[in-house]
C-alpha cells in the first residue's frame, strides 16, 4: 500500500491561505475527535471524519499560480498522517466503486493543484476522497471546477469549500465509507491583487453555490441547473459558513 507521509511531512504549512473563510465545523486537531478531525497542508483544510470514511468538507485558495504543466499522480495514497487510532482507507477501499457507477471524488481536484508534482501528490491522500458518482464527478462536477479555474486564469482568486451532505445507510461496496445524498460546493470569486483574499472582500463579490444529487443518472451537465444558497447548504449539513467574514460583509 502506497503513502506519503514523507513529502507531507516535508511540506511547510501555512494554513491560513487554505481557510481563510473560517472554520465552519469548528474541527479540530483532537486525535480523539472522529467526527470533525481538521487538516491542515499547504494545498488544502480538511474536516475530516472517521466515522463517514471521507472528509466532512475541504477548503482551499485557488489562483492561476496553482495551475501548471504538473503530472497527475497516478496513485492513490493510504494517509498515515491520519491520527493512529483513525481507520486509514486505501483505494483498494474503493474496489467495486465502478460496478455501481461511483468513482474516487476528488474534493480538492487534481488540476487545482498542477503548480508541483508535490502538491498533485497530496490531493491524492485517500482522506481528500469521498464516494461520488461517475456521472456527477466526470459530468457536471468537472464542469464546475473547469469553470472556476478559467475564472482563476482571468485574473482572479477563489475561496473554495466543498464536501458531501445527506447521509443514510448506504455505503460503498467495502463498507469503509458512506454514500451522501448530494455533493456541494461554494466559491467566492474576488480579483486577484496584494494582501489576502479576506482583506479584499467586499459586498459586489460574486459566490457561487451549488448542491448537486450524487446520483448516477437523469443529472444537467450544467452546474447553474444546481444553484442554490450558502444559507441552504448550512441547512443541509448544520455548518456556519463565513465565520471569518467582517459582520458587515
């Protein structure tokens, strides 16, 4: 079983570039807290859950500087970075995925992070993977991070948070993760200039939001079919978004 603790390890964390929105779950780096564990690398913030087998959320910066002529990785890596006592899933987790038309979802897409191969590395920890299906993440999923990485190419920069809600019994065909009902992201889309992205947020930037059924047929390729609120996505999931945002904003 493939790792990489090693390049992780190595890496120099700066988290606040990856959250800068907050911490809408309140996670924590708690060994003992299963349901909302909180990773923090230089690509990305995860709210991880060890009872799900996936992450609750993941948040990152996106510029064009995060794009480039980087490799995919072509493995998946077990996360040994994940505390001890925390069930570590491998893609060999994931067999039978594609009999039921799921995939291994990317919640931090591969292409976001194509600056370094180190950097496409790490978007391939096993803890930055939900269960998502063949439709939705090769469909309209991919479409939307197409479109926020040409948003980012046109001089801008995107706050991005997403992850999974509804959850009932289902699970994948290992049982080491569960099947959520819908798959959601938020983006804040500002341009790109000196000091963080939070010091520049103002009430004219655009956010896009959208809850998309994780479902393996009848689904729009179109993302604006999916539009919903930051407000209903609280909703769905009981997390408070924007903690990080001046009251006034």
């Amino acid at each position: 079983v493939l790792c990489c603790t090693a390049f992780q390890a190595n890496a120099t964390i700066d988290a606040s570039l990856q959250m800068q929105l907050g911490n809408p779950s309140s996670a924590t780096a708690d060994t003992n807290n299963h349901d909302h564990y909180l990773i923090q690398r230089t690509v990305e913030a995860i709210d991880y859950s060890d009872h799900l087998g996936e992450p609750n959320w993941a948040s990152w910066d996106l510029t064009a500087g995060d794009v480039g002529s980087a490799t995919r990785s072509t493995s998946y890596y077990k996360d040994t970075n994940l505390p001890p006592n925390f069930t570590r899933l491998t893609t060999d987790d994931y067999n039978g995925v594609g009999n039921i038309n799921f995939n291994r979802g990317h919640l931090c897409p591969s292409e976001d992070r194509t600056d370094t191969s180190a950097n496409n590395k790490l978007v391939f920890f096993m803890s930055n993977i939900m269960p998502q299906s063949g439709p939705n993440n090769q469909g309209v999923w991919e479409n939307l991070e197409s479109d926020c990485r040409t948003f980012a190419s046109a001089g801008n920069e995107l706050l991005i948070i997403c992850g999974p809600s509804g959850f009932g019994t289902r699970t994948i065909p290992s049982g080491m993760a569960y099947i959520a009902s819908n798959v959601w992201k938020i983006a804040v889309i500002m341009p790109t200039n000196s000091g963080t992205a939070l010091s520049r947020l103002n009430v004219t930037n655009r956010v896009i939001a959208v809850s998309i059924p994780n479902v393996t047929n009848g689904l729009s390729s179109a993302w604006q079919t999916y539009l919903t609120s930051p407000r209903q996505i609280e909703q769905d999931t009981g997390f408070a978004f924007f903690s990080a945002v001046p009251a006034n904003i």
